[in-house]
C-alpha cells in the first residue's frame, strides 16, 4: 500500500478485533491453542452468515455479498 487509505483500514481492523474480544474471547477464555482456532473459526462464521452490521444497514455480510454479485452479472 501506499499510504492512502491504510488508517481507515486499521480502524476497520481494530473494531473487528474488539468484537471478537468482547463478544467471543472474553466471555469464553480458550484453554489451548486448538480450543482458540476452533473458537475463532465459530465466531467468524456466526459474524459473516448470521451477524447483522449496522454499517450495512442491519443486513447479514454475506446476504449482502450475495446481493451484490446477482447484480454484477
């Protein structure tokens, strides 16, 4: 990258990391390294197919993505 844009970026990446904090992590503290992968992998899951986002108007990401490829073709 060149510079633009990279702050944006990084506050997209940090709010998404403070989810999976508060929302995952710290309410169920993983006892190893699997149990952390496994944990993760459920969280993203549940926050692509099931999660609604209020930046998107309160609609699931993945509906959206889908949404948004009938249109381009």
């Amino acid at each position: 990258m060149d510079g633009k844009g990279r702050a944006i970026d990084n506050v997209f990446i940090e709010r998404l990391w403070r989810s999976v904090k508060y929302e995952s992590i710290y309410l169920n503290p993983p006892e190893s390294g699997v149990d952390l992968y496994r944990q993760l992998n459920t969280y993203f899951n549940f926050y692509n197919h099931q999660r609604r986002h209020q930046g998107i108007e309160n609609k699931i990401p993945y509906n959206r993505y889908l949404q948004q490829q009938r249109k381009a073709a």
